[in-house]
C-alpha cells in the first residue's frame, strides 16, 4: 500500500502543483483580478484532474494488491493519504511561488476584494468586510497562517474525492463469474 499511496500521492501532488503554479503565474500580471475568477476554476479542475488519481490507486490497490476486496475505511485511508502528500506538495509548492514570483499577491488580492466589496457595500458593512479582508491578510502574512490557509483551499478536495472513490470501489466479497464476465476467467477458476 504504502508504494501505491508514495506513486499516486506524489502523482497527484505535481499535476495539482503544475495546475496552481501556471494559474497563478499567469494571474501575476493582472493586479486587477478581473481573471481571479478562471483561474480559480482552472485551480479546482487541477485538483479534481489530480485527485482523479485516487480512484485509480484504489482500483490497482484492489484489484492487484489486495486479491479484489478492499473495504471502505482501506480505501478511504488510501485516498486520505494521497490526499495528504499531494496537499503537501501544493502547498510547498504555493510556498515557492507565493514568496519568489508573487510576494504582493496578498497586497493586490485584497485590495480587489475592496474594491469589489465597495460596488455592492457601504456604511458600517462595508467596514466589517474591509476589517474582515485586513485580518485575513494579517493572518496570512505568517507561516503558519498561509500554509493552513492553503491547505484549506485542497484537502477539503482530497477528503470529498477519497470518500466517493471508497464508497464507489469497496468490495468486500470477490465478484460473481457472471459480474466478471467481461474479463478473462483463469483457467483454474473456469471449472468451478
């Protein structure tokens, strides 16, 4: 389990990372956020493009590894471990970017969130979300605060993902000939 979970962990963590990087380096140029919102689509489809690779480690654990059966909480921590490395990998990754290429992301984000908060708020709302946006960047200028953050942003991905990959490819029995009728049957297995 454990080469599965390092293979398709590791995977997944560079197809999600390669995904943010690009979105986000392209974004670098638009300090008016106006393609924020693509490239927040672009990053959530990386990270369902890459967690796809937990059904696949799942399905190789089950059906290669594991004679066929594979009970759901086994699928669910092979999916929650994935899940991990590759969150990890994003978040390292966010890391690198955020402070080499991008370190007045926060600066640019939040006054975009300002500016776009003052065309539907005013008066004492208005002034929640601006108080509201400052402690957020205020949290994000410390490590502890970016990296949590940011983990936020795609396990959340990973644990959906691993739950319906678990509650999909649970089997714990080995399937009827008939259920198996459209792969080969061994011979030692046709005569029984």
């Amino acid at each position: 389990m454990k080469r599965i979970v390092l293979t398709y962990g590791l995977i997944a963590g560079l197809i999600v990372s390669a995904f943010m990087a690009t979105s986000m380096l392209t974004l670098a140029g638009d300090a008016s956020f106006e393609h924020g919102a693509t490239a927040m689509i672009v990053g959530y489809l990386g990270m369902l493009i890459s967690f796809a690779f937990i059904f696949v480690a799942v399905k190789a654990y089950r059906d290669k590894e594991n004679g066929g059966l594979i009970s759901f909480g086994k699928a669910f921590r092979i999916g929650l471990f994935i899940s991990l490395i590759a969150s990890t990998i994003y978040v390292i990754t966010w890391a690198v970017v955020y402070h080499t290429w991008l370190p007045n992301f926060m600066e640019q984000y939040c006054a975009a969130e300002i500016r776009k908060a003052s065309t539907s708020l005013s008066g004492p709302a208005l002034q929640a979300k601006i108080a509201e946006i400052n402690q957020g960047k205020e949290m994000y200028a410390k490590p502890l605060g970016y990296t949590l953050m940011t983990y936020a942003e795609i396990l959340p991905v990973g644990l959906l993902v691993s739950l319906v990959a678990a509650a999909i490819l649970k089997r714990r029995s080995r399937p009827s000939i008939s259920q198996r009728s459209t792969t080969a049957v061994p011979a030692h297995e046709a005569d029984l």
